[in-house]
C-alpha cells in the first residue's frame, strides 16, 4: 500500500479503496466513519482481507460496511472487557490489601523482607510513590498534609496505583501462607493467580487505548489451569494469547464476586449481532456457550 494513502483527503481515500476491489454502498456514511476514524486505524482490520498480504487487492466481495461491522464489535468486547475489569480490579486489590494488611500491618508495601526481589521491590515503590506525589485528587492532598513521609498505608497508596503496579507486588512477594491464602481465594494457585492479574492488566490497557483484539494475538500469555475449584471450564484446549482465554479468567473471577451475575449474556448478544465478526478470530471455541462458565 502507498504510505500517501493516508495523508490524502478522505474523498482520494474512498476512490482508492474501490479502485483496489472494495465495494461501498453507502459512500456518505463512509465518509464520515474516516472522518471520525481514520483511514489507517481501519486498514488494521481491512488488510485481512487483501486476496494476499502483500496484493493491495481485495478478495471479492469485501465491502466497506462489513469491515466497520467488525470494527464495531471489536470497540463493544473493548468496552466489555474495561466494564468487567474495572470490578475485578477493586475486588483484587481490596482483597490482597486486606488479607496482607491483616497478616503485616498498613506499611506492607515497604517491608522488603516480604518479598523476592530488591529490584522490583525498589522499582515497586518508585512508581507507587510517583503516583502518590502527582495524584491532585482532593482526598490525597489531604492525606499528604496529614501523614509525613514519601508513602501513606497501603490502602491510600494502592487507591492511585495501577493495577499494573498491584501485579508487580503480589508476583514479587515471597511465597507464603498469605500470598497462598490469596490465591486459594480464587480457587487457583499462586503462580496462576500471578499470570491472571497481570494478564488482566496488560488486557486492560490494550483495551483502553484501542487496541484491535479482532484476528489478533497478545504478547502476554495468560495461564489456563485445566481445573479450578470454582465454575470453570470443560475445553481448556485453546491459544492463551488469544481474547478467549482472556475472557474466560474474567468470567471466571465475576462468577465468583457475583453468583447472579450475568455480563455473559451480554458479551453473546454483542457476538450475536456481529456475525461478521466470526468468533473464531477471537480464538472461541465452536461449543464455547455451553462452558459452566458462560452459563447463568
């Protein structure tokens, strides 16, 4: 593809697009998907469907709105995925905060000999720090003014951390009853749990900043117990780079902090609805709805 596609105006976009073999019904409502989009964020989707990689000719048949069919779905699991973290993220980091502040006390957080490494425990309470001293919210300010020293208890500090951060810390405390009590929580040992939170968070800012899950692959493998104390999996033969398996950890842990929850009939009528889509460039599994997991 020429690089100059892209900086061209949107009407130059469209004539090439047609020119190389894609059919648009509805050039209007194309014009203003680029519009808002961008020609070079579609091409991530649209490139998968070039007669070759390198042909810059379309199989026939491709037509525009059928590529922002899927590139629809794609921003709706995005939007799934953020939703459900967003409560995993505060269950976890409640329940690690509490079980270790039970067991060491508020300053946890700066008691090296808890965990593995100097390096990542050094670097742990850099970032923990730097996103203390920055934070402007009115409840940290306060906390500032009130508690002397570089870090607060852990529950203020992890209240403006990262989930990255929160992963970085339980991976990097020793082995012990607490960190196994914690895992055991979640019916899972600790070297899953490890992989899950900081899966979950690299899933996260994938999805955050926009990421195409669709027909991708991750970098970060997620662990896949085949057995799990809770309502788990029968098929646990899939890619553990691909959304699945992503997906399945989080209904996993939701199922376990809601026994009525049900988000999962929402993430199969997005899939419903965006056949286009094809649930196997998600890595799903032909029988994936009949999982224990997925069912209410």
């Amino acid at each position: 593809m020429q690089l100059s596609i892209f900086a061209q105006p949107i009407e130059s976009q469209l004539k090439w697009l047609k020119s190389v073999g894609m059919e648009i019904q509805n050039e209007e409502a194309a014009f203003l998907f680029l519009e808002r989009n961008g020609l070079y964020r579609l091409s991530h989707y649209y490139k998968h469907y070039f007669k070759t990689p390198k042909s810059e000719q379309f199989k026939e048949g491709t037509n525009f709105e059928k590529i922002v069919t899927i590139y629809n779905c794609d921003h709706a699991i995005r939007h799934w995925i953020l939703d459900e973290i967003e409560h995993i993220e505060l269950y976890i980091r409640q329940f690690i905060n509490s079980s270790m502040v039970a067991a060491y006390g508020p300053y946890w957080i700066e008691r090296e000999e808890l965990f593995e490494e100097r390096y990542l425990f050094e670097k742990n309470l850099r970032h923990l720090s730097k996103d203390y001293i920055r934070n402007d919210e009115d409840f940290i300010q306060a906390e500032r003014d009130n508690i002397p020293g570089s870090l607060p208890p852990s529950w203020i500090a992890l209240e403006v951390s990262s989930f990255g951060t929160l992963s970085s810390l339980f991976d990097n405390l020793k082995s012990s009853k607490e960190k196994n009590k914690i895992a055991k929580h979640f019916g899972i040992n600790e070297k899953y749990f490890s992989s899950w939170i900081h899966s979950l968070s690299h899933v996260r800012n994938q999805a955050a900043h926009f990421t195409r899950l669709w027909n991708d692959t991750f970098n970060v493998h997620i662990s896949i117990p085949k057995t799990a104390t809770f309502k788990w999996l029968n098929n646990t033969h899939f890619a553990d780079n691909r959304v699945y398996a992503y997906l399945c950890v989080i209904a996993y842990i939701r199922n376990i902090m809601d026994k009525n929850w049900d988000a999962g009939e929402d993430l199969k009528r997005i899939l419903s609805i965006c056949e286009e889509a094809n649930e196997k460039a998600y890595g799903f599994p032909f029988d994936w709805t009949e999982e224990p997991i997925w069912s209410i």
